[in-house]
C-alpha cells in the first residue's frame, strides 16, 4: 500500500489518473490536504506521475518508495543544476 498527500485542488485529478492502481482510497487530512492510499506497480510511470502534480503531492510510504522518489528528484536536480 502505498501512501501520499495530496491538495485537495488536485483531488480530481487523482481520481482520474492512477491507471496502474486499484481500490483506491482518499481521506482528508487536514482543510487543504487528503491523503491517498492504493495498490500501486512502482514504476517510472508512477513517479512521474507524482512528479507531474508538482509541489501539490508527497510520496509518504512505504519508507522504500519514499527513498526511490527521493532518488528520482535528485537525480533530475543534479541534471538540471
């Protein structure tokens, strides 16, 4: 299961978007957030599709998957600067 928050701006675009995932599900967690929970394959279409929503979602587990995106910014910063 993997984890990541989201603003609530961007909620319909969540809900159009994971095509690898299934059982979905959103829980507000604050006034501007909610957090989105799904099955997901972990691939190169998954982060960048976190990716494309930009500083609006954040990978929050599993620990493995939030390390791999924190590889995959880095990589992209280091190219970049």
């Amino acid at each position: 299961m993997k984890h990541y928050r989201v603003d609530k701006m961007l909620k319909s675009v969540c809900m159009e978007e994971p095509r690898e995932g299934k059982d979905i599900t959103i829980v507000p967690s604050d006034e501007a957030h909610f957090t989105v929970r799904l099955d997901i394959v972990v691939s190169d279409q998954f982060f960048g599709w976190i990716l494309a929503l930009g500083d609006g979602a954040k990978v929050l587990g599993p620990n493995d998957v939030v390390e791999r995106m924190k590889e995959v910014v880095k990589k992209a910063y280091e190219r970049y600067w």
